[in-house]
C-alpha cells in the first residue's frame, strides 16, 4: 500500500467489559480503636456520641449501648498457630535477659485516662479494665507487647450476652435453696463483670516405651465338702512395648486467685473456633494476661494430663485381664502451644469475710461455682425435721394406744 492509497477508517474501540462487583475487603475497614501512644493504651470511643464502643456478643459487632451505633470488626480471621514450646521460651529467657538488669518490667502500672483525666491502676494481669470515674473502657498495650511477655495468639469471642448470663446465674443460684438471702441478692451485694482469661493450649506427638506385666485370669476348684468353692487367680507374663499418642488441645488455665478446680470445671471449650488475636474482642470487656507462663503450666498441668492419657494407652497396649505398669520413658517428637483469651462471666459475692465465686463459660453457658451456707436456714430445717420425726412418734404411740 502506497502513500497516495487512501487509509482504512480505524476500527471502532470496543467498549469496556463489565467489572464484578468489589466487596469491601473487612481488613479494609476503618480500625475504630484509638491510641494513647503517651499513655500506651487503646479505647473505643463511638464515633456518633463519643461513648464507648463495647463487642456485643450477640451480634458480633462493636456497640454503643448509648446510641445504639454498631461497627464491624476487623480483627483477622483464620486458625490460630502454635509455636514450638522449647524455642518460645529460650528465646523469652533470651528478651529478659538482654532487657534492663535482666528482670521482666513491673506488672502494676498506672494511666492517665484520656476522657476524664482520672489515674486509673492495672494491678498484676490485668490488661483491660474500665475507669473508675467515667467507666471509659482502657486496653493496656506495653504488657501485651512486652518482649519479655509471651504474646497472646488467639481468643475464643464472648457468645453469651450479659441477659443470658445473668439468666444462667440466676438459676444456679436460686437452685441453691440453703445458700444466704444476701448470696441470693448478688446484684445489690456482689460483683457481676464479663472477663477474658489466660489459658495456654498444647499440641504433642509423643513415643514411649514401656516395661510391665500382663495378668491373665484363671479360675481352680479348692476344698472339700461344704468348704468347695472356685477361686479367680492370675498368672502374670512380663511384657515390653513402644506406644504414640497424638495430643490436641490441652488445655490448661494459666491465672492464680481463682476457684481452680471450678474454672476446669468449665471444660469443654470449642478451641478449634478460637480466631487470631485481636483487642477489637476485648473491647469493654475486663480481661487478663498470664500469672503462670508456657512452661510452668506444662510442667504443673498439661504435662499431667498427658501422662495419664499414654499411662492409659499401655494399658490397652500391654492387654489381658489386668495390668502393671512398670518403667515408662516418654520423648516427645513435637510440642507446640498457643495462647488463648477464653470468655467468662465472673460473680464475686463476699460474705462473712470470704469471697465466693460463681463462673459462667461465655461460650457455652456452663456454669460451675460454690456458695456459702445459710446457717440460720440449715437450723430451721433441723428444727423442722426434729418436730416432724416428734409428731410421727407421737402419732404412733397415739395409735397403738388407741
């Protein structure tokens, strides 16, 4: 084609194909949490009112029970990873001890709170709290952060509202028929308060040889005459074996100054639904970090429990009709734990000088607890069975006179 040959008319540009729609990417939201980097810590004011922000349970969300505004949550969601013990805590011994004279920091701290301008105290493992003065919901963020503190890795979120809990609480209580009129009217006399608690949850693969005996049941005639009878006896073999388990989950509370037995009392725990750690759950809820760390709690508790279990694995292992158990050498392939914040709602009555405590599992409802005794009812109840078993004696007599 030749200059003096006339140009082809351009093709048409053809019209742009339709975009899908884009929905809003949730780690995109606008984080509602506000930073005191003076202060190093964290509230959520209500960006409609300027009142907090709390996470409601029922709907998942952050409100404001002033205005009734709801956020979304950002917090990241996904499975929960687990670190290897070992390595987690010689490289914490390591932080603490490149850190100032090799000692962790102070747990107690005080704050200035940003709405009031009220002092507020975090005593020991207390990490989120509420002013005493304007009742602002305060997040504490060096302790979380802290190098020389084990980081938390996952929370299970608040699923029982404060109605449902004070519900469940009720009936626990008013079930009890001789706990005290003052035990029974918690609400002017107690405190009644939602709170995250440290727990640590461990994964292991372990392998364990054993020695041990294996006894196999047989029964003989003895005696003559009337003295005749059969007898059970045993002959015992020497047995040896290898065994595996494959442990999830276990778990172990890691706070002191609880009723410890009634705080496992709460178990199960739907662990596998915890989420990734994030202080949007936390919001205007109290909550705690560790007293006791990784190791300590393995050592104290999981540990324990995870003997018992393997104890139980060489039994079905060894077989027969009984078994002894002898030497037990355990190596553990892998060993990995996580952090977890778990959900209760915490009652505290004191009566008579001692603190009484009633737990509610946030999650599930559960709830476990002790209570005082009524001693003017228990000695009404005495005195009422001792005219009952009076008349009946009465009633007796009478008739067999008669």
């Amino acid at each position: 084609m030749t200059d003096d040959q006339p140009q082809p008319p351009p093709l048409p540009t053809p019209p742009p194909l339709p975009q899908p729609a884009r929905l809003p990417d949730p780690g995109a939201l606008r984080d509602p949490a506000q930073i005191q980097r003076s202060e190093q810590t964290r509230t959520y004011p209500c960006p409609q009112c300027g009142a907090n922000l709390f996470y409601d349970p029922g709907h998942q969300r952050l409100a404001c029970r002033a205005c009734g505004h709801t956020e979304p949550l950002t917090a990241p969601q996904g499975t929960v990873t687990k670190r290897d013990l070992g390595t987690a805590m010689h490289d914490l011994a390591q932080r603490i001890a490149a850190g100032e004279h090799g000692r962790p920091r102070s747990l107690t701290r005080e704050v200035v709170c940003q709405n009031c301008g009220g002092r507020t105290s975090f005593e020991g493992t207390l990490t989120a709290t509420k002013c005493p003065y304007c009742a602002t919901p305060i997040q504490r963020n060096d302790l979380q952060q802290a190098p020389e503190r084990l980081p938390i890795d996952g929370v299970l979120p608040f699923q029982v509202d404060e109605s449902a809990a004070h519900r469940a609480v009720n009936e626990w209580i008013n079930s009890r028929w001789f706990a005290p009129r003052e035990f029974k009217t918690y609400r002017e006399v107690g405190s009644f308060t939602s709170i995250y608690l440290s727990y640590f949850t461990y994964d292991a693969q372990t392998v364990t040889d054993y020695t041990g005996q294996r006894g196999e049941h047989y029964t003989v005639v003895v005696g003559e005459g009337e003295n005749r009878h059969t007898e059970t006896r045993t002959n015992w073999w020497p047995v040896s074996g290898r065994v595996a388990n494959d442990f999830r989950d276990v778990l172990e509370p890691a706070n002191t100054g609880l009723d410890h037995k009634k705080v496992v009392a709460l178990e199960p725990w739907p662990i596998p639904s915890a989420q990734p750690y994030s202080p949007q759950y936390i919001a205007g809820h109290l909550s705690r970090t560790y007293d006791e760390d990784a190791q300590q709690r393995f050592e104290d508790g999981a540990r324990g429990q995870m003997d018992d279990e393997i104890r139980s694995t060489i039994r079905q292992d060894i077989g027969g009709d009984e078994q002894r158990v002898g030497q037990v050498s355990t190596s553990f392939r892998t060993l990995t734990f996580a952090q977890l914040l778990l959900p209760v709602w915490l009652l505290t009555v004191t009566f008579e000088g001692r603190p009484f405590q009633v737990f509610i599992n946030g999650v599930t409802g559960e709830v476990q607890g002790r209570r005082p005794w009524s001693k003017v009812k228990i000695a009404c109840a005495v005195l009422l069975a001792i005219i009952v078993v009076v008349i009946v004696v009465l009633v007796v007599k009478m008739t067999k006179g008669g």
